[in-house]
C-alpha cells in the first residue's frame, strides 16, 4: 500500500505541481494523525464540514468516505484543478479562492455556508491559522465542532491562561466563546514537505455566544497588557473615570494589571464599556 507521502508526490507530480510555499503548503502524510482528526472531527453522514486549504484531499477524501458533506476553499488554481478531477465528482463542494475575504471575514462561501449547523476541519496553512479560527468561532453559528492542524506554539498560545506570557486576545476570544484542547502534538515529519517547526492538532467546541465585537476589543486592550487595568483601558479609549467605574461594576480591582484577567472579568469588563 501505497504511502500518503508517495500518493500526494505522485498526485502533485501527475499534475504538474509543487508544494508552494507561499501558501503556507505542507500536507499531512501521518495516516495516524489524519486518522486522529477525522474521529476528533466526528465526520459522518449528516455532518456538514467546512474545509480551508484541502490540497491534495487527502484528509477530504476520508472525510467524504466517513458520509460528511464537505465543502473546500482552496486558494492553489493547480490543486483546484486537479480536486476538480478527483474529488468534485464523489460530491465535494469546492470553491477556488482565498479563505479569508479580510482579516476580519471568511470567504463569502465559507459565511454562508454556516447558516447551518457545520464542523470545521482543515490542516491549516500556518499563516491564516488562527485569522481563520477566530473569524470561525465570532460567526453568528459558529462550529459545533473544529479541529485543525496549526503550528505547535500558537496551539499553546490560545491554551494558555492568565499568568503565560503566551496569555493574550487570541486565548482570551477563543476561551471565551468555547473550550480548546490539545489533541496530538506533530513532529515536522508528519507533513511533506517538513516545516521547521512543530504542530498540533486543536480541537474546539462551542460553550457560549461571543459577544459581538469582543475580539477586536481585546486586541486593543491587550496592546496595553501591562498597564493596570484603568490605564489599558483609558488608552484603549475611555477616560480614567469611566475605566474606575466599570472595574467596581464588575467587582475587579482596579490596580490589577489587564493582562492578569481572566476571560469571564473580560467579558465582564467588556459589557461595562
């Protein structure tokens, strides 16, 4: 039996194609963790999945064999030609384009096709990670479930707690809106070509509704992560005053620095703005 290694060179090489680096591509050749993703993924018939970056369809592939409806945004004109080929006809939905639309939005298709219940699961590219993750779970429905590949440290970083100097907005949204967990950590021969670094499979799921605008709030904030709180948040726009107020609303010391909170006292602050 062929390799995944062996089957995506001969895919790429039948296609006349090459790993790109300025997408990010380094595809998933560990049979045990692709098959790890797609059980923490839970495809089955009835799921509805959401796909950023399939490349060779490797991880598409398995999911449309488990009976998931999937639906793929590819970015690589050369590997949305060949998924054309191989995997539109077994019912694949595929879009060729960019996965984000803005920092702040997912392709149109990817938006819309959130209308219902969805999954998300990819073996993301390094550098739309976690725009992707964040502008996923800030939707108005967001996933049931996600479960992506990202590199090592930023599945750290969006673990991480008050206290971690990893501890920062991307945790504090994430954790907010639901509960990451760390399902296998990769080494850098688990994808061909082998980046340098280490990765993970996250998975998330859903636990409350984000409020809106809360992201964007908290990258504001925490650009002042030092400061105690009435000094982060005045310079983050509201006067001193006002910054006092809301800490005594929600029952928080103000001589507390901000990046000691928590995301509920986040939240919290957050609703007093």
């Amino acid at each position: 039996m062929a390799s995944l290694k062996s089957e995506i060179a001969e895919a790429l090489a039948a296609s006349g194609l090459a790993p790109l680096h300025r997408y990010g591509q380094n595809f998933m050749i560990d049979e045990r963790a692709v098959s790890a993703l797609i059980e923490a993924l839970g495809a089955a018939p009835g799921v509805r999945v959401a796909e950023v970056g399939p490349g060779t369809g490797v991880l598409t592939r398995r999911m449309i064999e488990a009976g998931a409806e999937v639906l793929a945004v590819e970015i690589d004109r050369g590997l949305a030609a060949h998924l054309t080929t191989t995997l539109v006809p077994r019912g694949l939905q595929l879009v060729e384009g960019d996965c984000l639309a803005s920092k702040t939005r997912l392709h149109p298709a990817l938006e819309a096709f959130a209308d219902q219940p969805w999954r998300l699961g990819a073996n993301l590219p390094y550098d739309v990670a976690l725009p992707v993750i964040l502008n996923a779970v800030a939707l108005p429905r967001p996933p049931d479930r996600l479960v992506v590949t990202i590199q090592l440290e930023a599945a750290q970083r969006l673990l991480s707690c008050p206290g971690d100097d990893a501890w920062g907005a991307t945790a504090a949204t994430l954790q907010a809106a639901g509960t990451p967990k760390l399902v296998r950590k990769l080494g850098p021969g688990s994808f061909f070509p082998p980046p340098r670094v280490d990765s993970a499979i996250l998975a998330w799921t859903p636990e409350r509704v984000l409020p809106a605008g809360f992201g964007t709030w908290c990258r504001t904030v925490f650009a002042y992560r030092r400061k105690v709180i009435p000094g982060a948040l005045r310079d983050a726009g509201i006067t001193r005053e006002q910054a006092v107020a809301a800490c005594q609303a929600t029952g928080i010391d103000p001589e507390r620095r901000l990046e000691s909170l928590d995301w509920p006292e986040l939240v919290a602050l957050y609703g007093q703005r």
